[in-house]
C-alpha cells in the first residue's frame, strides 16, 4: 500500500512577491540571498538588444552560475604607456597585443585542442612577461569556449574637471583625452615640469593624472584599457553569429583563385546551428 507523501512548498516570502514583478520565481532550495542578487540583477541591467543583456538575462531566470576565473593585471615596467596592451575575446577566440597598434602577441582559437580546457589558458598566460595571472574561481578542466565575450577597451564621458592645475581622472592606462575646455590643455608636453605656457598639458597615462598649466574646468572623455581585466565563465554560450571568429567553425574552407583561403558555404555545423535560430525567429520570407 503506497504512502503518502507531502509535497514539498517553498514559504512565501515580500522577496518572492518582488521577484514575480520581474517575472522571476525562487528555485527549489535556493537561499535568499541568491534569489535577492538576481532580482538585484534584473533590476540594474535595462533589455537592451546587446550581447551583455542577454547573458545577464540568463543569470536571471538559470541562477548566478557566471564567475570570475583570472583576473589579469598589467606590470608597468614591462609596457609602452604610449601604445598600451589590449585583450579581446571572442565567441571562438582569445587575442592578446602588447602593443595596441601592432600585431598581436598571443592568439588562442578556443577550439583548437590545445587551448580546450583552462589549465591550457593559463600556461599560455603566464608565458607573457609584461601580465600578472591571478586565480579567483580556477577548475583547470573547464572548457575554454564557454569564457564570456569580452574586451579591455573601456569609455567615460562627463567627466567632471575641478578648477585645479591637477586632475585625478580616477582611471589608469587611458589612451585618449579629450575635453570641452581646450584652452587649457592643447598642446601636449613630454613630462609635467615642461609645463611653461598657457595651453601646455601633460598625461599621466598609465596612473590617470592630467597636469595643466593653466587652471582647469569643464568636462572631459577619455579612452582607457580597463585593467585589472578579469577573464569570466559562463556555461551558457552566448555568441553573435556575425562574430567574425566563427567563420572557420562555421564555414567550409576554399582556395580562391589567388592561393588565399576563404571561407563560402556553411558546413554542418554552420548550417544546424543556422537552422535552430531560424526555428525560433522565423525571419525568412517562405514561413
């Protein structure tokens, strides 16, 4: 004679009224304070049609499963201030420059079996002599491709100047300025003591310090690499299909009639993958 057997009921709480206005319900055993982070999260990131939406979107509604896995720091010694390092990565790679405008030092097709796991990342990281690796949350088996897409490139506007002959733009390893106040700061000098004349200014570009003859006011952007930089893994794939480190994975591979490779019809792979976006967003012309 079978038993009964009560069914188990999550105790409703004002935090799971609050979630149901976001459309999101408390998991089966989920703390508190998980379930208050992902409403947190719903809360601070708008639905935009960007690629960072719709990851922390996943957060959302599958759990906070994305977590910071190195966190990469740049040595100054070893840089040119002038021309500063920059990561990118890719739905299907990871490239590293020392040097923004020259070729990149270090390229890793995450597909490739040599670079399929982390523990590969990592070797590959810590041969480069102007970075310092840190582990954060480090399984050396996890699979490389599911690292989120990303860059070190970093933007501010608005940035509020003080009526100072110095400036504290909070922000290091900036590779542009520009500002609404050009008298101050139009002709740039080589160091802060060659500052003899209205309009002369110096960049500290690796710690952020703007240094003006004159005093200075006004707004001012400025381009940045944004390090520490922090290398992040979400299982949840999330990729642009236009990304142009797909191509080899997705396309068949020719020879044009220079002797160069290029990249016409899809294969399997590309055509599947294709296929299932297409099942959900009916966006052709004969369905």
């Amino acid at each position: 004679m079978s038993k009964y057997k009560q069914q188990e009921m999550l105790t409703d709480t004002q935090l799971d009224e609050i979630g149901r206005t976001r459309s999101l319900n408390r998991f089966k055993n989920e703390s508190k304070v998980s379930f208050k982070d992902r409403i947190y999260l719903s809360n601070i990131v708008s639905p935009a049609p960007i690629l960072d939406y719709y990851t922390f979107a996943l957060n959302n509604h599958l759990g906070l499963f994305q977590k910071k896995i190195f966190k990469i720091e740049l040595i100054d010694s070893e840089i040119n201030k002038n021309d500063l390092p920059r990561i990118e990565i890719k739905a299907n790679s990871i490239e590293i420059w020392k040097e923004k405008s020259k070729d990149s030092v270090l390229f890793m097709n995450l597909r490739d079996e040599k670079f399929k796991f982390l523990i590969n990342i990592k070797n590959a990281l810590s041969k480069l002599n102007f970075i310092k690796v840190t582990d954060i949350d480090y399984d050396p088996y996890l699979y490389s491709k599911f690292l989120k897409q990303n860059s070190s490139d970093g933007y501010k506007g608005s940035i509020l100047l003080q009526d100072s002959k110095l400036q504290d733009l909070d922000q290091k390893y900036i590779e542009a300025y520009n500002t609404n106040n050009p008298i101050a700061s139009y002709k740039e000098k080589a160091s802060s003591g060659d500052l003899i004349e209205s309009g002369d200014f110096f960049l500290d570009k690796v710690n952020g310090l703007l240094y003006t003859f004159d005093e200075n006011k006004g707004f001012a952007t400025i381009l940045y690499q944004s390090f520490p930089f922090y290398i992040e893994y979400s299982p949840a794939h999330i990729f642009e299909l236009n990304d142009e480190s797909l191509t080899k994975v997705m396309y068949n591979k020719q020879i044009d009639e220079e002797g160069s490779e290029v990249f016409t019809s899809l294969n399997s792979y590309g055509s599947n993958l294709i296929n299932e976006v297409l099942k959900d967003n009916r966006m052709y012309w004969d369905k």
